[in-house]
C-alpha cells in the first residue's frame, strides 16, 4: 500500500516514536510489569484530561461508538430521563443507542449551521431530566460546543454529566474537575494519533457509586463493575488491544514532558495556519465556534468527493469526506499528528492548483 499524508481526524497521522513502539512484538500481558504500564497509563490519563483523583478509567477494546454505548448502558436505566444534543450524525448516535436499550430521552436538534447557544437550553429547565450526553465536537458539522454553557446547565438541574470528547481531548480545553463531567469518552485514534482500537472512559466517583455500581446491565462484555474491578490490579477482564496500549503509555509520557497545554497550542497554530491561508478562495468555514481538531470547508458548488477523490487517487493526500446532506459540499481537514507546515502548504498548493488559483 503507498504512503498517504493523512490530514485526517482519525487514524491520524502517526508520530515515529507511535511507530517505533508499533514495530516492536506485542507481549504477554497477564504480567505484573504489564499491569504496571497499565496503572501508570491510568495516572498519567487522568492527570491529561485533569480528573478528580478519585476517578477511574475504563480501557475498552472497541471502537468510540462501543464505548458511547457502553456507558449509556452502564449509567443509565428506563428510570432515567435523558437529553441529547443532536446537531448531527455523532448526536445522532446517542440519539440510537439511547432507543436501542428504553431510556427515556429528548433530543435538542441543531440545524447544521445552528450554533447551540445557553437560550436553546432555557427551554429544558426543570422537565425532570437526570443527565445530558453531547458529543462536545459534532465532528459530522465541525461545530465545538461550548463546554460552560453545558456545564451550568447540568449544575443548575444537577444532572449527570456525559461528554463524547473523542475529536476534542488533546485540541482543545479540557477539564473534567473544572467542568463538572461525570464521563468522559475517548479514543485512541483521535487527539492521541495512535492506531485505533482502544476507547477510554473516564468515570468519576460519585457516577461510579450513585449509579454505575447500582445498575444491573444484561452485558458480559460492557459490564463496567468488572472493568473497575480489575483496574485495580493494572488489568482488564477481557484480552485488550495489548499493542495499542503500549503505544498509549509511550504518547502519554511524550505529552506529560511536552505539557498539555503546549500540546493543544500545537494543534491549534495548525489550525490558524491553514483557516489563514484559506482566506480568499472559493471556499469557506462556518460560523460557528470550531474546534482545533478539523476545518470543515464547504465548497460553493457540489464538487466535495471530486475535491476528495482527486487528493485520494492523485495526490496520495487523504482529507476526511462528510456524509449525508453535506457530503457533496464539505470536506474535513485536520490539524492534529504528525503535520508540519511545510504539509498544509503543500495541500494549499493542491487546493489552489484544483481552483487555478495563480
């Protein structure tokens, strides 16, 4: 298979040193040393995305969907009342999981340039709602939701609070003490540039006991009671992406030297980069507040998987395609892995090159 530059979300183009760690064999890991990369991997996890330290990690061999599910199934029950934020496919997806196993919820729609603002929450005030789900970035439109606004919202109805962080952890700020979340998800192959195949749902404690260790769910596998339960010992109840982890504690230790605020400065000197050079052309970004992690352009005319596929087959460039209704119109470009500079200039040539921009 030839190389292709990856300006995508996720598998996201991968650091040497991920690499490095990826080439090696993978061990045995019902070891005492594994256990020892696994609870250090714990440490440095919650100390990234600043989590109480009484809270616990879930190390999921799945995929982001697997784990949204798993901890709606794992926090939540029938006697719940839940509130979605849908502004697109992600939402969507709570949306469906939450109908798959008979929790009762609502769902606040988002146009797909309606930027979700405190006055959509007013509305959902004192209805009897026990918590909200929100994917923080709907990666679908590119909107980033606005953290605080959510956050007193839940304070205010003291709801349970259960952020999607999979494309904003590592992009933009993020805080689960300072925000009050009670679940945070995300995925190795986002904000962390690692091969896909491990998921990471951070709990805190009072959702553990209030809620976690008092539902009983029909699930072997998505039993988080037996997940807890084996974090303590540095392991997992099931064979994990063993690989994966490794190249976890590796990027965790390079993050933890960088700083997590140099890291997410990085991301975002890419992004304003890019939307800089942009200005000008046939193209443009929407309104709303974005996150770090993407540039979802849209095109004046329908030529989005043209624009895509030309990249692809041509150009050995890979962009994230949209579905759905802004599938012909928009594309996604990413500012997180392994990027440099010199990279969006030369896709900047490329976009100009398809335009004959002179």
């Amino acid at each position: 298979m030839k190389d292709v530059k990856l300006f995508t979300v996720g598998p996201a183009q991968m650091y040497k040193h991920t690499i490095d760690v990826r080439s090696h064999v993978v061990p045995y890991f019902r070891t005492s040393e594994f256990s020892e990369l696994m609870l250090d991997n714990k440490k440095l996890l919650l100390k990234t995305m600043y989590a109480p330290a009484d809270a616990e990690v879930m190390f999921l061999t799945a995929s982001g969907s697997g784990a949204m599910e798993a901890t709606v199934m794992n926090c939540f029950d029938a006697n719940d009342k839940l509130l979605v934020i849908s502004g697109g496919t992600f939402g969507e997806r709570f949306e469906k999981i939450c109908e798959i196993h008979n929790i009762p919820f609502d769902a606040l729609k988002l146009g797909r340039d309606e930027e979700l603002t405190a006055e959509h929450l007013i509305k959902y005030d004192d209805k009897g709602y026990t918590g909200l789900l929100v994917n923080l970035h709907e990666t679908y439109t590119g909107q980033l939701y606005n953290v605080e606004i959510l956050h007193d919202f839940c304070e205010r109805n003291n709801l349970w609070f259960v952020v999607d962080a999979i494309s904003t952890f590592l992009c933009d700020e993020y805080n689960m003490e300072k925000y009050g979340i009670d679940a945070t998800i995300v995925s190795s192959q986002k904000g962390l540039c690692l091969a896909p195949g491990i998921s990471l749902v951070t709990l805190s404690r009072r959702i553990i006991d209030e809620k976690v260790m008092k539902n009983n769910i029909t699930s072997l596998y998505f039993d988080f009671k037996d997940y807890l339960l084996n974090i303590k010992r540095g392991q997992t109840p099931f064979t994990p992406a063993v690989g994966v982890l490794f190249e976890l504690n590796d990027m965790l230790h390079y993050i933890d030297k960088q700083g997590v605020e140099n890291r997410i400065k990085e991301v975002r000197d890419r992004a304003e980069y890019f939307r800089g050079k942009i200005k000008g052309m046939p193209i443009h970004l929407p309104s709303f507040p974005l996150s770090n992690a993407i540039s979802p352009i849209r095109f004046e005319k329908d030529i989005a998987m043209e624009f895509f596929t030309y990249l692809k087959d041509e150009k050995n460039i890979m962009v994230n395609p949209v579905g759905g209704e802004l599938g012909k119109c928009s594309i996604r470009v990413a500012h997180i892995g392994d990027l440099s500079f010199e990279d969006y200039d030369n896709l900047l040539e490329e976009i100009k090159g398809y335009f004959n921009i002179v």
